[in-house]
C-alpha cells in the first residue's frame, strides 16, 4: 500500500536532510497520530506543496505531532510547460468536481472563469468563500493523489480578463485551448508548447457563447474538440488534461 501524504506549509522541509528527523505538529501531525493512529516503523510521505517531498518512517507519536526519521528528501523540477484549467463556474458543485479530478490529473493552475452563461455567480464575500472552497479542494485531493505539488488557484476572471490573460498566455509563447463541440480541430492535433503554459479553457452548463468563442480567438486561443460525445463540464477538463498529460511524457 502507498504511504499516506501528509501537508505541510511551503519552506518546512527546505533544510531536511536525509538520515535527520522532523516533526509532523499541528492539524496534519494530530490527524496522523491521533485520528490515523500512525505507529512506530509505519511510512509516511509529508509534501510541502511546492514540490519537496520527504520519505520517512514514524519514530513516535506524542501530544506534540509525529516523529518521523527521514530516509529521503526529492525535489521534484517545476513543471514545463504548465497545465492550466480554466473552469466556467458551474451550478450543483460540478466546477468542484472538474478541479478535483484536474487535481487528480496533474493540473498545476486553476482559474475560476465567470462566463456569461454561468449560473453561478461569484460576488462579494461569496466570491472570497467560494474561491477558498476551491483551495480547500485542490488541497484535499492533492493528498489524496499523493502530490507534492499544491495547484495555484487564481482569483476569478470575468470575459475581459480572461480576454487578457489568454492575449498574455499567447504572447509569451502559450498555448489556449478552448474546448467546443462545434469545434473541427481535434485536440490531440494540438502541439504543446515548449515552455510557458498550455491553457485549457471549459465552459459552464449552457455552454460557451458565440460573442465569448470569437473574443478568446481573436486573443490567439484554439478552438479543439474532444471527441464525437459532448461531455459535462465537471469532466470535459479532467478528459483533456488527462490526454495533453499523456502528450506531454507526465503519465509515462
């Protein structure tokens, strides 16, 4: 069975070394002494979200966390190009669900995307709640896939911004996929880029607008299709970043 992975805050492992020990404390150190009831010899993985990971096994487990003795610490490379999903937010949790499972995939960036037919709307303190949800998520399902690395959740776009941003993605040599059943370029026609960031753009239930389709084309994005089945939104993301994984060698 795989260790289970525990997650710390960024820099807590950068001076651990292999043959030292650390103390797993706070919310993580009370969950794996207490409620998973971690024993001596057990193997534990604790990431840092960041993409430091350390190997080690349970010395103890006391009122102050977990003593682990460190077999190993790997430093995983920043992945290039970057995987992003942007996510039209959605009704019933299906936006949750696409950036669990994108999580799940190998997703390093999600943008939560307010698009016109967006049911959903962030505003106010919702918009601080919701994206704090989303953060909560990643998190969760970061551990569970056993990730060393956190995907950054960006703070929402409107139509404009995202306008911009994919403008700006281009510019520096990235590439924007829009998924669209109308589209006739499929998806594994696409080359990634070299470097940068490879956006893929999901839109909400109703589905992306003609007016938001020619704007993020006039701004240099692609438009792709999956396949000949038209996919909800909770899985359209995680199918194609499952397939511009695999192009890209992170599945192998």
């Amino acid at each position: 069975m795989s260790a289970p992975v525990f997650l710390v805050d960024a820099g807590r492992l950068d001076d651990v070394v292999a043959g030292g020990e650390f103390l797993l404390d706070g919310s993580e150190g009370r969950h794996a002494g207490v409620v998973q009831r971690r024993g001596p010899g057990e193997r534990v993985d604790v990431v840092d979200g960041a993409g430091v990971r350390l190997l080690g096994r349970v010395r103890a487990a006391g009122p102050e966390g977990v003593r682990i003795d460190v077999d190993d610490v790997v430093r995983e490379p920043a992945p290039s190009p970057r995987l992003v999903l942007v996510q039209a937010l959605a009704k019933g949790d299906r936006d949750e669900m696409a950036i669990e499972a994108a999580t799940e995939v190998g997703v390093d960036v999600v943008v939560p995307w307010q698009a016109e037919r967006s049911v959903v709307i962030w505003r106010g303190d919702r918009a601080q709640k919701s994206r704090a949800r989303w953060i909560g998520t990643v998190r969760t399902a970061t551990k569970q896939s056993r990730r060393a690395c956190v995907p950054l959740v960006e703070q929402a776009l409107d139509g404009k911004g995202l306008v911009a941003h994919v403008a700006d993605v281009v510019a520096a040599g990235g590439v924007v996929v829009v998924l669209h059943e109308s589209a006739t370029r499929p998806l594994h026609e696409v080359t990634p880029p070299a470097a940068g960031d490879l956006l893929v753009v999901v839109g909400p239930e109703g589905g992306i607008s003609d007016r938001e389709l020619d704007a993020l084309a006039g701004a240099g994005a692609l438009t792709c299709r999956l396949g000949p089945h038209v996919l909800r939104t909770s899985t359209a993301g995680p199918v194609a970043l499952a397939m511009l994984a695999d192009r890209l060698g992170r599945w192998g």
